[in-house]
C-alpha cells in the first residue's frame, strides 16, 4: 500500500509537471529558442552602437581602422570564450541546457561589449587624462 502511494504520488507530481511545462510553454526547445531570440536582440543592439559609433567618429579615420580591427578580433575572442567554456564534446556532455546556456553567455558577453562600447557614444567627463579616444560629454 505504502508503495502505491508512493507511486501515485510520484505520477502526480510528474504530470503537474508535465502539464506545468506545457501550459507554460517552458520545454527546452521553447527554452532555446527564447535565449536565441535574446542573444539576437543583444547582437542587434551591440550592432547599433557599433554603427552609431562609426558615424559619430567618421572623420578621425585611424580610431576607425582601429575600432574595426578590435571588433573583429572581439567577436573572435567571444566565440572562443564560449568554446572554451562549452568544449567539442558528445551530444548530452553537459546535458539538455548546452544550446540554452551556450546562447546565454554569448549573450552576456556580448551585452558586455556593448556596455563597454556605449562610452564612446556618451562621453566621459571632462578632465579624465586617460580618455584617449573618447569624446568628453557635452
């Protein structure tokens, strides 16, 4: 009896789940398409700031070279850092959430990036001598 119990009460729990997950629409594909769908606007929000930098910096033409050499090799840097984290390995090495978690620290580190990049659209204040490249605020 104590086993029946025990049972039902696990079936239970499993189909509250089951349904739970469904209604929510929280199954793992749903999960990594969700997190793609975020890393996208992620890369499309660093890409804007990229470009407005591009505009507002147009005229002094070697911070331009220069921007587009250190982007270039970022995005490198970012690809081998979630490599590194998530190595080639079996399908299921690091379970059912490698699509998911491997898209979520893309995202992270490029929101980062982007965080980074946004000060030379905002300006630091007037009087930092180690600005370099970066305009003052107005």
């Amino acid at each position: 009896m104590k086993v029946l119990f025990k049972l039902h009460k696990i079936l239970t729990v499993c189909l509250f789940l089951t349904f739970t997950t469904i209604s929510l629409g929280q199954t793992q594909s749903a999960m990594n398409s969700a997190q793609a769908q975020t890393f996208q606007q992620a890369d499309k929000a660093f890409n804007v700031v990229y470009q407005k930098i591009l505009k507002q910096y147009s005229t002094d033409k070697e911070f331009i070279k220069n921007l587009k050499t250190a982007q270039r090799i970022w995005v490198q840097f970012r690809d081998a850092d979630v490599k590194m984290k998530y190595s080639d390995r079996p399908t299921g090495y690091y379970g059912s959430m490698q699509s998911f978690c491997e898209s979520s620290y893309r995202t992270e580190l490029t929101q980062q990036r982007t965080k980074t990049l946004t000060i030379w659209l905002t300006g630091i204040e007037e009087g930092d001598t180690c600005a370099g490249s970066v305009k003052t605020k107005d």
